[in-house]
C-alpha cells in the first residue's frame, strides 16, 4: 500500500515538474516574442526614419569633387563623393544626370567624356554648338566601388525596375539634333539589362523623337516624348510583351499639341499635364489650366489656376498634387507660392511662399517637401518643409549651381 502511494506521489512530482518546465518554456517563448516585436517595431522606425528618399548633393568652391548625403531625422548622413563636370577651364558643376535606386543601394551617373561640334552658331563671335557625350557609371552605395556601363545609353532617360537591381533606358543615337533624326525617320529603341549593361534586351521602337522615361512601375514603364515640335505622345511599354499603349488626354488634341508637361505619379495609373483648353464666352482665347486624370480614364480633375506655374509633381501617396505659382509683386519682382491639391476633398492650400523657388522633392512618406530658395543672388538655401504645420527650416546654403536635389526612383 505504501509503495503504491510513493509511487503515486512521484507520478504527481512527475507531472507537475513537466507542467512547470511547460509553463517556463511558454514564458520563455512569450519573452522572445515580446522582444522580438520591440526589436522589429525599433527596425520599423528606424527604416521608416530613412524613407526620406531624398538626396542633397553639394560642391564647394576650388573641390573637384561634391558630396551626396541623404535626409535623415537627424540631418544630412554624407553617402559619397564623385567628381565634378567640368564646364570649362574655372567652371565645374555637378552632373546633370543622376540617379538612384528605389533600394537605395546604387547611383547611377553620366560622367562627361567629350564635347563634339556640331554647328556654327556665330562666325562672327566664334560661337560653335557642341554635343555632349557622357558615360555611364554604376556606384555601389555601400562599398563606393564604381563599374562603367558598357552601354550606349541617352542620359536622360533611364528608370530602375522596382525592386532596383534592372535598369530601362532609351539607346543613344549618333543624331545631334530633332532635324537630324526626323530626316533619317529612325525610332527611338527602349532596352533593359542588369545595372552594369549586361544581358541587355531591347524591348520596343518608339516613335517620338525624344523620349523621357518616367517610372517602371509592375510590367511596365512609363514615358512622355516629343514626336515633333509641338507634338507629343504619352504611354507605356509592356517590358514583357514590347506591346506600346498610347494614352490621350480629356483635354488634349490627337497630336497632344495642346498640351505640355507631362507627369506620371510613381505607379503610372495617374499623370498630370497642361492643356490650353477654350473658355465658355472665350473662343478665341486659349487658357492653360492644370489637369490630373488616371491612365484608365474614369477619374479626371481640373485644378484652377490663375498665373503661370513653374513646378508640377505629385506627391508620392499619390492623393495629392503640388505647384508653383508665379505671381508678380506690386513693388515688383515675382512672388512664388507652394500650392498643395487634395484630389479627394478639390482642396487647394497654399502652403509656403517665397522667392525664385526651384527643384521640389517630396519625401516618399509625403509629410516634407525639400526645394532650394533664392536668397540673393549669391547664396541659394536648401529648405525643408513640414506640409502638416507649414514650418521650414534652412538645412543649407550656397551657390545655385553647387545645389541639387534628387529623389530616389
């Protein structure tokens, strides 16, 4: 009887020691979850406090190379230096074509290589038009090792896919000028290939002129282009089938020659332009008013403009749109305001106003824009707008040509 019950006993011992290394264990697994979350919820905020995806490159005088830092919430964290373009004997500027990858983790930049003539402007003052030639450089971000690009590629029109590690860009031509390519009638060819130019593919031929590339966006990248002077298209390119989807705007002629200023937002499915549309009682008179619609045509919106406007974009949430307007001063000189559309509510705020404001970059969580102002005509300063409360901030400040700002694709 007695052996039964130790035995009994040791049965319950038994049981609660593996009920207790149970709840430990659980305990345990509770604590690493709790920490676990803490860490990530850190990493969140810390990935979060680096989605500014704005950059601020700087040169200063008698430096042959300029500095490109990015926004934290603690200020400018210098990324890299590069050299500088060389416009003449005593003149350097920074490069004209930059760009960096939605991951950023590489850049992309056109060094110049060399200047071909390419017609006389004057005989008598010795004036000669030049083209500029550039190479492409891929820069990784981490390391700083730099690998040229074997590619014939126009400087001015490449995007990252989404993901950052391909490239689609518009081949160089031999051609100089409009003239020249509209005489031989050659199309304009779209590629894409892995960030050194390797594996590339041509993808589709283009019948505009001048091609700009403005997002790579899921399968498809998005441009605007110049067909003739005063004729635009405006569309898309299928990157795995080739096919080329043109869109006309509400507001636009056939040939888009009403029509300027063309841009899509980050995922293509909106764009914003310029029209000169005919007012009731005005036929005549052309007006140009400022419009947004989506690329399947069910939304469009006008916003009403009253001067001429010397900025356009869209905010990255993609709910709003910014612009410039120039207004003239009674005491004279011209008076710049920031204006912010909330395409939801047709809401439209007037949100900073300054002098001779240039190169607005939104953050990509849309809560700051970054411009640079006039403050005479030596010294330009690098601002930072809350849109929320309206407060700004001089982060910078130089020579205009020793300023830029880019934002990540």
């Amino acid at each position: 009887m007695k052996l039964k019950n130790h035995t009994k006993i040791e049965k319950i011992n038994f049981i609660l020691k593996q009920a207790k290394i149970k709840i430990i264990f659980g305990l345990i697994i509770i604590l690493i979850i709790i920490i676990g979350l803490f860490l990530f919820l850190d990493s969140s905020k810390t990935i979060f406090s680096k989605e500014q995806g704005v950059y601020f490159c700087k040169a200063e005088k008698d430096k042959q190379d300029f500095d490109i830092s990015e926004f934290e919430e603690q200020g400018l964290k210098k990324l890299i230096s590069l050299p500088l373009e060389k416009v003449d004997l005593d003149k350097n500027r920074i490069p004209k074509h930059i760009y960096i990858s939605p991951n950023k983790k590489n850049l992309i930049y056109f060094e110049k290589t060399e200047e071909v003539p390419v017609g006389t402007i004057s005989k008598e003052k010795g004036l000669v038009a030049v083209r500029i030639m550039y190479q492409p450089q891929c820069i990784n971000l981490k390391t700083g090792s730099k690998k040229e690009i074997d590619q014939k590629i126009d400087s001015g029109s490449l995007v990252f896919s989404p993901t950052g590690v391909k490239i689609a860009w518009i081949k160089r031509v031999e051609e100089a000028t409009l003239e020249k390519l509209q005489a031989t009638n050659k199309k304009r060819e779209i590629w894409t290939s892995n960030l050194e130019g390797k594996k590339a593919k041509k993808i589709a031929d283009l019948d505009e002129k001048v091609v700009l590339l403005q997002y790579w966006n899921g399968n498809y990248v998005y441009f605007w282009g110049l067909k003739s002077v005063g004729s635009y298209g405006l569309g898309r390119i299928n990157i795995n089938t080739g096919f080329v989807e043109h869109i006309f705007p509400k507001y636009c002629s056939e040939e888009l020659t009403n029509c300027q200023n063309f841009r899509f937002s980050s995922s293509g499915e909106l764009f914003i332009y310029e029209a000169g549309v005919r007012k009731e009682g005005e036929e005549e008179k052309q007006v140009m008013s400022l419009f947004a619609e989506s690329f399947d045509k069910e939304e469009s919106w006008e916003i009403l403009v009253t001067n001429y406007i010397s900025d356009r974009l869209w905010m990255p949430n993609e709910k709003g749109v910014v612009y410039t307007e120039q207004v003239l001063k009674k005491k004279g000189g011209i008076e710049e305001i920031i204006h912010l559309v909330d395409l939801n509510t047709k809401e439209d705020k007037k949100i900073y106003s300054g002098n001779y404001i240039s190169q607005i970059t939104p953050s990509k969580d849309s809560e700051y824009l970054y411009f640079i102002e006039k403050e005479n005509d030596q010294v330009f300063n690098l601002i930072k707008l809350n849109i929320q409360t309206q407060e700004s901030e001089i982060i910078d400040s130089g020579e205009y040509n020793q300023l830029k700002l880019i934002s990540s694709q």
